[in-house]
C-alpha cells in the first residue's frame, strides 16, 4: 500500500483513522480512535503504574503493531497531564518501542495524528515529530525532568519475537486487526514469546475481547480482566502477571472482572487457544487446526 492510497477517516469522536483496503477495516473503533487508544491501552495503564505494589521508575513500552501510534501517544500524553496534576511524580523515564511491518504508514500518519486537539499535552510539543520514530534510530528528549526515548523497528512481529529476545518490558500494547483477519498474530506462542520479555509486575493490553485470545492468556497463568467498553464492544482485555482482585474497587470503570458470561464462555470450546507452535503457520492453517480441535471438522 503505497502513502498515496491511504484514505484517512474521520471517527465518533473527531479523531482520524485509517481504512485498510485490503481487509476493508478501519484501524480503529468507528466510535473514536483516541478513545479506544484511551480506554482500552491508556487509562489501563496509568491506573497499574498508580498501584501501590507497582514500582517503576523508568516506564518501558511494547506497542505492537504501531500503526497511526495512538496507543503510545495517548498513553505519553495521560502521563504529561497526570504529572501536571502532581501524580506520577516517580516516573522519570517513559520508553516507546514501536513494532510495525510498515513504516511509510507511521511517516505518513504521524504528523497528521499528533497535532490533534485530543492530545491536550503533546499537541504543543515542537519536539515531538514524525521524525521521533525512525527505523534504526533511537530519539531521546528530557521534558520537565521526564526523559523521552522513543525507537522504531520495521518487522514483522512473529520474526522479532524469534530473533530480538533481550529486550524486557512493563506494558505490552498488541493492537494487529482482528484475530479472524491475522489469525498467526494472534497465537498462544506469541502471548507466550511476550511473557517471556515482561518485568515481573508486567501486563499485556489488547482491544480484542475474543474468548481464543483470553483463554490463551489464561492458559499461560495471567490474571486477565476486561477494559471499558468503546462503542458497541464489550471492552478489551488486560493480563496480568500479577492478581488484580484487591484493588479491583479502586479501579472501577478502568480495570474490571470478567462478566459471569465471559467466563462461561472461557469454559467452553470457544476457550481453545490459536496455536502456532514454531511461529510460522499461515492464519488459515492455524484456524484450521483450531476447528479440528473444537471437534468442528474431522480430518481427511
């Protein structure tokens, strides 16, 4: 897709998206990309690092699958006003590392989205650019005592997680299109490859509510809640490397158990998790083995 044919939509809430040709789908929720980038990935995340039990200083970020950057701007931008406001006074550093396939949608995209009147904070940051995020460069800022270091990797997700294995992270955004649309991206393995790369206290964050995907999670020992509904939708997902129960009361309307219906449906066949045990199955291969194990089609 080359930047010409990109066609920018604008959602419920004022923000742009973006259509997918190729899978007629927008990248985002139709009621609002910031808000689904706030509800779903940021507000989530700032209510974990507001935990007591929660110590970090030197915030790292995975946003998988970047694409406009939403997630990790939206969550830069929460933080600069949360330390507006006095809270967040202990994180001194806040790390980005953004993960796509296609780096012509992130230059495109990057100077229309950033000075949106949503971001309250970074809209009036000069520093703050496309050029903030290029393949192969690392970009550090100091802003008000808060040091800013953002890099950009060009790959595919299932190869990095192969080949990069010494990066560590507090928070994980996974944000690909629709588990029926990039099913390989999807997989227990690759929620395994993440767990492997969390500090212990980590999370994952993702919009999609799917059973396959919460039951995948589940089945690698996270503590997996549900995120505030956008729109239609149900709310996303947040797993957890660490139980959230004691302090679900504080963050009502944030962080939130799963319904009495989603977790009869984690029982059932619709639990079983995509699988892809060497990371290189193609997404119809997977769904196929899927169905085979659900006792959906018998083989031969």
């Amino acid at each position: 897709m080359q930047a010409p044919d990109y066609i920018f939509q604008a959602t419920a809430d004022g923000s742009i998206s973006l259509l997918e040709p190729s899978l007629q789908e927008l990248y985002h929720n139709r009621q609002g990309a910031y808000t689904e980038a706030l509800m779903n990935y940021a507000a989530p995340t700032l209510a974990l690092l507001a935990l007591p039990s929660v110590k970090v200083s030197c915030f790292r970020l995975l946003d998988s699958c970047f694409g406009l950057g939403y997630n990790s701007l939206t969550c830069f931008d929460s933080l600069l006003s949360f330390r507006k406001e006095g809270s967040a006074a202990g994180i001194k550093g806040f790390s980005i590392k953004a993960l796509d396939i296609d780096y012509k949608l992130c230059q495109t995209s990057l100077p229309l989205v950033l000075r949106q009147p949503c971001f309250k904070q970074i809209a009036s940051l000069s520093w703050l650019t496309g050029q903030s995020f290029q393949p192969g460069i690392t970009f550090d800022h100091t802003h008000d005592d808060l040091h800013f270091q953002s890099t950009f990797s060009e790959c595919d997700l299932r190869h990095y997680l192969k080949n990069e294995r010494k990066d560590t992270f507090d928070v994980i955004y996974h944000d690909p299109f629709s588990p029926r649309k990039v099913t390989e991206l999807w997989t227990l393995e690759v929620f395994a490859a993440y767990k492997q790369r969390l500090q212990p206290a980590g999370s994952i964050l993702t919009y999609s509510s799917a059973p396959a995907i919460r039951g995948a999670l589940r089945q690698l020992g996270f503590h997996v809640y549900r995120t505030a509904a956008v729109g239609g939708k149900s709310g996303g997902t947040l797993a957890c490397l660490q139980d959230l129960q004691d302090y679900l009361p504080k963050l009502a309307n944030v962080i939130m158990p799963l319904s009495e219906e989603e977790e009869r449906r984690l029982r059932t066949t619709s639990g079983l998790p995509y699988r892809d045990p060497e990371l290189s199955l193609t997404g119809e291969e997977i769904r196929i083995a899927r169905l085979k194990e659900q006792g959906q089609i018998k083989d031969g």
